[in-house]
C-alpha cells in the first residue's frame, strides 16, 4: 500500500512539473522563432498605408508579442482563448481589435504562469506589443476587479487601449471567482499594413499550436467574451 501512494505521488508530481515547465519551454522556443520572424520581416521593402481592413487572424494564429519591461513579463500572443491556447501563450480575445486597428486590443492569460506578474503592476507602467509589422506602446492607465460575466471592459473607449485578462486572486485554489483587468492607453505606434497582416497569416502556418504540444490538465480560461456588435 505504502508503495502505491508512493507511486501516485510521484506521478503526480511529474504532471505538476510538467503542467508547470510546458508554458516556459513552449515560451522561450516561441521567442526564439519570433526574433527569427522578425528578422526576416523587416527585410521586406516598405509599402505604402492601404485603406484598413480586418484581417483574419486562425485560431492559434501569431499575433505577435507582449512585453512589460519593468516585470521583466514577456509572452507570446496567440489567436483565442481556448484552453489549449492559454496553456503555452498569452490569447487574443476574439472579436476584440487587433494590433494596428483602432479600438480596444484585449488579451487573456493564466495568473499562475505567463501572467503572474501582472499582481506587482501599476499605473504608469508601460506595455509594448511587438508585431511583423509594427510596434505599439502602451502605459497603464488604472487595474480593476470584476466578475466574469462583466463583458463592458471589453468595449471600446474614445481612445485606442490595451487591456489584460486574468484570473484573481492571484494565489486562490481552484476556479477564481473575479478577474484581475489591467488598462493602458495607447501612447506611440508604427504602420501596420494589410499586407504585413497577409504575411503573417502566411507565417502563422508555419507554426499551429497543436492538442500534441499541450498539457492536458489546465485551468479553465477567463470566460470573458466580447460583446456581439450591432448592425
């Protein structure tokens, strides 16, 4: 008997590491290939600024890549907010602007892995999105609390911002019952053209994130979902 708790403890203990190392692994090869992407991007002559349009972007499909240099946070955006999404990146909430579009960008990520350090953040701080074609920044305006079913922070606002979805409290056990909504305010940007966004759906190809490339016990994503737009 003493042997078989002593199995199932290891085993489960395996899983742990191995629900817990995933994220970082997939994070640093995923950084890895976005230097090279970016790289390659910018050997691409300049076009000129085309009337905008919205792109489609797959499920899982490359965004690009947050970064918040005073929490040394830094995370890869994917397409969607699926669970296996949000088990190796940070996801773009569908429906919700993209990178170079006017409104409001909105991404999800998990409290206890890539967006952990979003508990230490505070106004003033500033946001970067990294993109083929582009960079955006930003600098945090306000943090707010808010059940899961409070949809309005997705909507956009007079000016172009960023928020971040997670989880809180950041240390609760189990489902969180609030989530932890961060704000900032688009302060500079760069082109980004309709012909940048055909490569990177191009790219995105290259690259899908898989059910294989996952772990298969994870939290449940914030069940935040964009409002459905008027006609």
């Amino acid at each position: 008997m003493e042997r078989f708790f002593l199995v199932g403890g290891i085993v489960a203990m395996a899983l742990a590491v191995n629900a817990m190392l995933l994220p970082v692994l997939w994070q640093i090869w995923a950084n890895r290939e976005f230097n090279r992407r970016m790289s390659e991007s910018h050997q691409v002559p300049e076009v000129r600024r085309e009337p905008e349009i919205r792109p489609e972007i797959p499920k899982d499909g490359l965004i690009g890549r947050l970064i918040i240099p005073r929490l040394s946070l830094r995370a890869i955006v994917r397409e969607g907010t699926s669970s296996s999404t949000l088990s190796l990146a940070a996801g773009h909430i569908p429906g919700t602007a993209l990178p170079g579009a006017r409104g409001n960008i909105a991404v999800a990520g998990h409290r206890d892995t890539l967006f952990r350090g979003l508990k230490d953040i505070q106004p003033g701080d500033v946001i970067e999105l990294e993109t083929f074609g582009g960079r955006l920044e930003y600098r945090v305006r306000l943090t707010d609390i808010v059940k899961p079913e409070d949809v309005g922070v997705l909507q956009p606002g007079r000016e172009n911002e960023l928020t971040l979805v997670t989880c809180f409290p950041f240390y609760y056990i189990g489902s969180a019952p609030y989530r932890f909504i961060v704000k900032a305010r688009q302060v500079s940007a760069s082109p980004i053209t309709p012909k940048v966004w055909a490569q990177v759906s191009q790219q995105n190809a290259e690259a899908p994130v898989t059910r294989r490339n996952v772990a298969r016990r994870m939290r449940r994503p914030p069940r935040l979902v964009p409002p459905r737009r008027k006609r």
